[in-house]
C-alpha cells in the first residue's frame, strides 16, 4: 500500500481512526436523547475557535475545543434552567459561530474565509504532527467517558428523573455530555469537517439502529461502521483525490441504506416469530 509511504496519510489514517471510534461514541448517546443536531451547534461554534487561533497564532485545535466547550456549557445551561427552548440555544450557536468565526479570521493578519475551508470541510493535507497528538489526547477523554460511565449516561440519556431518584448527578452528566460532544468536534475538524462532523456522530448510529436492539450492540457496531468508512473514505481521497469529509459521510449514508435493505427482512422474520410465538402460548393456556 503506497498510500502508508507519505508521511501525511500515516497521520491522516490516524487522524481517521480517532474519529471512527470517537464520533458515534458519544453519538449515540446524543440520538438516545434526541439532541441528533447537537454536534451542528458545536461545529459552528468551533469556527469561532478556529479562527481564533489564527488571530493569536496559536493552535487551531485547542482553541476549537476551548471554544466549543465553553458553547456546549453554556448551551446545556441554558436548556437545564428553561429560559429558553434547546431549539433557540442551538440556533444561536448556529449562526453565532459561524459569524463570530467570520468575523475573526478577518481579523486575523492575512486572514480570510479560505482560511476556514480546511476546517469547516476536512482536508487531509492540513494534518499535522501537532494536530493527532492533540486529538490523541482528546480522543482518550472522550473514550474513557463514553466507556466508563457508559450505565451512569444511559440513564440520564433514557429518564432524567428517574437518573435523578437514584441519586445520580444529573445536571454533573449532561454537562459531562455536552462537553464530550464538543471535544468529539474538534477531533473529527481536519479528517470530516466541522460542518460535517455531526454526520459521523448520527449517520453510523442510525444504520446500527436497523439491525441491533440492545444499547450496547448498538454503540459497538456504530463504531466499526463509523471506523471502517472513516478509514475507507480517508484511503480514497488519495487515490481518487476528492474531498475526505465529503467522502466519509457519503459512505456512511450508502451503509445506512445498505443496513436499511437488510433490516426489512429481518424485521419480518423477528414479527413471524413472535406471532408464531403468542399463538402458541395462547394454545397451550386454552389446552390448560
């Protein structure tokens, strides 16, 4: 595989990786509690730190995800206290990012909006060492969340009150949600795109919905789908040379309609057999 000589693909393929496993991790979490566009907000928000980081000459990545946690608190904040429909908080993030990020990289010396393409769509040229050592670490965080609090999360994400009754920290985890989302942005920014990244965290969880029907089986089939196009979809921009972003996602929709075909029989069956099931049960009450 000639791909693995340029020392810019190893880092992509990398790259790739971190964002296979850490997008539907948390993203199934966010479909469980119906906060599917979640990660639109956040990328949006993001820019503002992208741009930042040209201004202050500083990484792009670590001020994307200073940024992007500091909306996604301010957003759970908002939604836990009721001042304002989830809905608003979004779509101030929305078009208050995306402004913001506007804004500042024209501040910004030689700044301009071409400035962001790489950012706002994915471009595996724009990796740097630099760059997969800080979504290496941001990564870890995001897997040791989704992982080792994965019970603590999955009531919150099905019944806040009842997470609440069991003495659970609720207000704690929904905040430890959104700020995982937002770490989960910024990892995925130069492989998907930050306009994108909410495909990777939605798309590979609703194609493992169709065949699987446990929480668990779910989250892990979501993260091999979600790896396996990731890292497709990064070998492809090298040798096809087309957009990585694109690319990932669209792969991503055509598994979703594959798992989508396959589903339809198989829910078939699963309803045949549990008719055949009641029907034998009640024979066998009528008999007794």
């Amino acid at each position: 595989m000639d791909l693995l000589d340029y020392a810019f693909m190893q880092r992509a393929l990398i790259a790739a990786a971190l964002v296979g496993i850490t997008a539907p991790a948390i993203g199934t979490y966010l479909v469980q509690r119906r906060q599917a566009v979640m990660g639109d907000g956040l990328g949006h928000i993001a820019m503002t730190g992208v741009a930042l980081g040209f201004l202050l000459n500083t990484s792009p990545v670590w001020m994307a995800t200073l940024v992007a946690v500091v909306g996604a608190v301010g957003m759970e904040l908002i939604r836990s206290r009721g001042r304002t429909s989830g809905d608003v908080a979004l779509a101030m993030l929305f078009y208050g990012g995306l402004a913001g990020g506007v804004m500042i990289i024209n501040l910004a010396p030689g700044g301009s909006t071409t400035n962001l393409l790489s950012s706002m769509f994915g471009s595996i040229t724009t990796v740097s060492d630099e760059d997969v050592l800080a979504m290496a670490v941001l990564a870890v965080f995001v897997i040791a969340v989704t992982i080792g609090l994965r019970r603590h999360l999955f009531a919150v994400c099905q019944d806040e009150e009842f997470a609440r009754v069991t003495g659970l920290p609720v207000r704690f985890l929904n905040l430890l949600i959104a700020v995982t989302a937002a770490i989960t942005v910024t990892v995925a920014m130069r492989i998907v795109g930050l306009l994108l990244v909410s495909a990777m965290m939605v798309i590979p969880v609703a194609a493992a919905q169709r065949l699987t029907r446990s929480f668990a089986a779910t989250l892990g089939l979501a993260v091999a789908i979600s790896l396996t196009v990731s890292l497709t979809g990064t070998a492809a921009t090298y040798y096809i040379d087309v957009p990585s972003g694109a690319t990932i996602v669209l792969l991503a929709i055509g598994v979703f309609m594959v798992m989508t075909a396959l589903s339809t029989p198989l829910a078939r069956r699963r309803a045949d057999a549990a008719r055949t099931a009641e029907a034998v049960c009640t024979r066998d009450d009528v008999k007794v």
